[in-house]
C-alpha cells in the first residue's frame, strides 16, 4: 500500500449520558482507556484513544458530553467538548436501541448542524439487549433524524457485534494521511491519569447522588519499591465536604479498601507489577466551584 492511501484522523462520540460513549471508545481500542459507569457525566476530560487499522490510524476522542453547566467544572468541561466537535473529522451520534427516541435525542442530533466541518455517522448502540423489532424501529428512527448521516450502524460494544464494520466504515470517512500516533501506543494519557481514574472508577462504584461529581483522584507518586518487585502507588481521593469523607471511608474503612483492591486490580496489569496502593481521602471544600481547586485538579 502506497502511503498516499493510508487514512488517518479523529472522531468522537455524542449522544445522551449513559448511552454507552465511553464504553465505545474501550471496545473499538481494545482496551480501557476511559472509565465508565451507570453515573451520568463520569467522564471528565477529553480522553484519546487510539485504533490502528490496515490502511490507518482512528484517533477516538472521549469526551464528557455537553450539559447544562452547574459549577466552573461544568462549564469548563462544556468549553472543552465543544472545542473537540469543532475540530473532529467524524461525529458518531449514540443511541441506544432499547431507548425510544426523545427529546434529548433529537436536540442532541440538531446541535450538530454547528459542526460543518464533521462527517456524521448514526449509531444505535447495545444490540445485545434489544429484539430485533426494536433494533429495526430505532435504526429507523435515528435514520430520519437527519438527513447527512453517512451511514447508520447498529452494534454493541459489549460483545462486539458490528464493531468492525463501524472501524471500518470510520476509517474511509476519514482524510488520507499519515498515523498521529506511534502504532504501540493506546491512548495518549499519562500512567499517572490513567491509574487516577482507574481508583476514581472504583470510588464511584456503589455512591448514590451528588457524591460522583464530588470525587476526584490525584496520584502523588508511582515508584517503583527498591529491592522488591513492588511499585508504590500514592494517591488521594479528593471529596467537597467532611460527610462524603466519612461515606468514601465507610464502616471502620471497609469502602475504602474495597475501592483499593478493585482499583489494584487494574492498575498491576496496567503497570505489570504488583502494587502497593496507599489511598488517602482529602476534604477540598466545594472544589468544583472553586477556580484554584480546579487549577490544582487537573481542570
Ligand atoms: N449491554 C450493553 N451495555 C452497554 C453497552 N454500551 C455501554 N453499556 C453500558 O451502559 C452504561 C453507560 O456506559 P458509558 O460508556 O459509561 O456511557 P457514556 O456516559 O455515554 O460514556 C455502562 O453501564 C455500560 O456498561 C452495550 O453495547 N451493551
Ligand atoms: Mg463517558
């Protein structure tokens, strides 16, 4: 193959929270790059994942989805999203197949008329749990949503299913050129983010309300521990108010250890080497709001 046929570029995934953006991006990767979790606006940053293919590179960018903003980090995160859709080749558009639908959807679906630049592919997502009525009634639906869509795909990115005709479909939307990345990277985020947000998964898993969007993860240190085959991880899970600490913490520190062994659980992998995880939790008063706790934060 000639380097002139080789294409290279960036898409990104809309639709609804919990639609499955995030978990589309790991599948068509092949491995976790972004977290994910049955909380809406789990994702936080713009994360980038990459896929390569014979004949290119696809460059799948996570983001947390437009919302109407409560704090400076929601705000922030609006500025940033909007940023990533204005400069994507393709936008992917999600909806579910076992969800009629709506308003959200649709508006969703309009609001990409600010975006000319970008190609736009319908995708209605986890087939694995629709009948094939339902599947067929929402390709519909999505289809008469708009009238550019490239192309309209059904799959699932829980077993895969039409995962390679999404790629592949993906890959001829973009422009020719060369790879952005080296072809033995997955994502360009840093160890220390990626283990940040492998604990910050962890801590969401089993809080309820206002408390996901409370949590934050700084990792201080990753070092390898010296005559041992050990690596030190050193970490703070960061919450806005002294109650959540204690939730974080839960009965004699029972939660807490619990999100340590399920997040040590992917970070050894990760790292290839045992972990030693010393997991902190930090009261940073209504951080989301405060523009130096967000500096501080990564935001
Ligand atoms: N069965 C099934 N579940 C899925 C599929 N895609 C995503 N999910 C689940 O939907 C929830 C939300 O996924 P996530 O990727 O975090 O959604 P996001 O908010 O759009 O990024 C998670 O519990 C996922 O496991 C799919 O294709 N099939
Ligand atoms: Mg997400």
């Amino acid at each position: 193959m000639t380097a002139a046929e080789n294409r290279s570029g960036f898409v990104t995934f809309v639709g609804r929270p919990n639609v499955g953006k995030s978990t589309l991006t790991n599948a068509l990767v092949g491995e976790k790059v972004a977290i994910t979790s049955d909380k809406p606006q789990t994702t936080r940053r713009a994360i980038r994942g990459i896929l390569n293919r014979p004949g290119g590179q696809l460059v799948i960018v996570d983001t947390p989805g437009i919302h109407k903003p409560r704090t400076l980090l929601g705000q922030r995160l609006n500025d940033l999203v909007e940023q990533v859709l204005g400069d994507v080749d393709v936008i992917g558009f999600l909806v579910p197949a076992v969800d009629k639908v709506g308003p959200g959807d649709r508006r969703i679906a309009a609001s990409l008329d600010g975006y000319p630049r970008a190609k736009k592919v319908a995708i209605v997502t986890k087939t694995d749990l629709g009948g094939r009525d339902e599947i067929m009634e929402r390709l519909m639906e999505v289809d008469s949503l708009r009238e550019d869509w490239a192309a309209v795909i059904p799959l699932s990115a829980v077993t895969d299913d039409q995962l390679d005709v999404l790629a592949d479909e993906l890959l001829a939307l973009m422009p020719e050129g060369p790879a952005l990345y080296p072809d033995d990277v997955v994502t360009d985020e840093s160890t220390e983010d990626r283990i940040a947000e492998i604990i910050r998964e962890a801590a969401l898993e089993g809080v309820r309300d206002e408390l996901p969007h409370s949590i934050a993860v700084t990792v201080e240190d990753v070092a390898p521990r010296e005559g041992s085959d050990l690596t030190d991880v050193y970490a703070n899970i960061v919450v806005e108010r002294d109650s959540q600490k204690a939730i974080i913490i839960g009965r004699k520190g029972s939660r807490l250890a619990d999100v340590g062994a399920r997040a040590r659980a992917q970070i050894e992998p990760l790292l290839g080497s045992r972990v030693f995880l010393s997991l902190r939790v930090r009261v940073a008063k209504e951080w989301q709001r405060d523009p130096k706790q967000l500096g501080r934060l990564g935001f």
